[in-house]
C-alpha cells in the first residue's frame, strides 16, 4: 500500500470514528432542553418520535374513535406499524375507544419499539378537547405511573399526528406538565401520611416534533411556574389530620 493511500485510508477512518452513529446505522443527533420543577422532577422537551424513546414507560393519547376512519400520520402512524397495527385493531375493535381518561397499558414486544411498556390515553370526542381535558390527562398518566412504579416516563400528546392543530402546542403543553406536577406533588404529601407506596418520578419527557419543538419550550416553563405557584398556595396540614 502507497503512503498516500495509507494517509486516506486512516483518514476516512477516523471520520467514521468521529460521527456518531448508532447501531442501525443512523446518525444520533437528538435535541432536548431541561428544566428544573417542583419535587425534584427534570423536565426535558426532547426532538424524538416516540417509537424510538428507550424508556420505561411511552404514553400516547387517542381521540375517541370514529365509525367512519380515524387519522392518524407522522410518529403515530410509524408507532403502530412497527406494533403491526395492534393500536389500530383495539380501537376498531372497540376495545380501546378513546373515551376521554380511557387507559389501556401494553407490554412491548422486542423488535417494534424500544419503550418497554406503553400507554394508551383516550381524549375524547374531538370536537370537546379542551386545555382542562389535558391537563386532566396529566395527572392521570402521573397516577398509571405511580402505580407502576417507574421512574421516566414519555409522553406524547399525538395531537398533529391525529389532524388536530386547534390548540396552540405550547398551551397544551403547559396545561399536560400542570397537571403532571400538581398531581406528583399530591402524591409526594401521601407518601409522607403513609398513604400512597414510596416513589419518585425522576424525569418526564414530553416528545415535541421538529415543528413544535420551540413553541413547546415556553410551554413547558409556564406549566412548572403555574404548578409551583399552586403548590405553594396548597394547605401544609395533613389529609384527614393524618400524621
């Protein structure tokens, strides 16, 4: 072998060294921003589909399901493909309909996404979403996970990927991590009275699109400020004069 080619060689390796790329080949280039809430909970807004979130627990949320053909594109649609459509034949089934708070907990298959368990949340007829919808559907995900008893959880609200854009991204994010928030910080007071099993919710991640990903910052800093002002407004006595 010639010098030069040698020089190239070597260089063409250390490139490949250089870039990083993970074992499907496919170059790692995720985006997140982190911010501090109440409890000690991190939450983060990360630039990632939620197929390809390694995590213990994956939520998604469905309208309530339509006789005539339900929409779904984007993320959702390449989730229940690589699940070979189980999403799609429970709700035409009529055995996960959606109804607003309807939850249903799936166990992931190896191979189809990296999320261990999934979690279906239903929001409704969608002509009634509403911000107080979603920010119900946050402290119901904060319930599921406190009884599974997992540490990080994803979330995905699926709104665009349903054909919905009646609500501004940001907003429903503030209203998803209010909520999320006020019912940990409930939680965390029961565990105190010996009410509620010991737990801690280290990490939240709320997934946002390319699209989104900067309106859903703003979001995500108001909905920690509105459940921080709550919890400071919250009585200090115990429940039911609990010890």
């Amino acid at each position: 072998m010639t010098r030069t080619r040698f020089l190239l060689l070597s260089a063409l390796l250390l490139m490949g060294l250089a870039a990083p790329v993970r074992s499907d080949g496919e170059k790692k280039d995720v985006r997140e921003e982190s911010f501090a809430a109440p409890n000690g909970v991190t939450v983060k807004i990360r630039l990632q589909p939620p197929y390809e979130m390694d995590t213990p627990l994956q939520v998604v949320c469905y309208f309530k399901h339509k006789m005539s053909g339900d929409t779904t594109t984007g993320s959702a649609a390449e989730m229940d493909r690589r699940l070979s459509g189980a999403v799609a034949s429970l709700r035409n089934r009529g055995e996960f309909v959606g109804e607003e708070l309807e939850t249903l907990l799936l166990t992931t298959v190896d191979g189809t996404i990296k999320a261990k368990r999934l979690l279906l949340v239903g929001l409704g007829d969608e002509k009634n979403l509403s911000l107080g919808t979603l920010e119900r559907v946050g402290k119901v995900v904060l319930r599921e996970a406190a009884k599974l008893g997992v540490e990080r959880v994803a979330f995905a609200p699926n709104l665009q990927d349903q054909g919905n854009s009646q609500l501004d991204v940001g907003d429903v994010e503030r209203a998803v991590t209010r909520g999320m928030l006020l019912a940990y910080d409930t939680e965390r007071r029961l565990q105190k009275q010996g009410l509620a099993k010991a737990w801690t919710l280290e990490e939240w991640v709320a997934e946002a699109g390319e699209k989104y990903f900067a309106d859903t910052l703003p979001g995500a800093r108001n909905g920690i400020e509105d459940a921080r002002a709550n919890i400071a407004r919250r009585p200090p006595e115990p429940y039911g004069g609990g010890k």
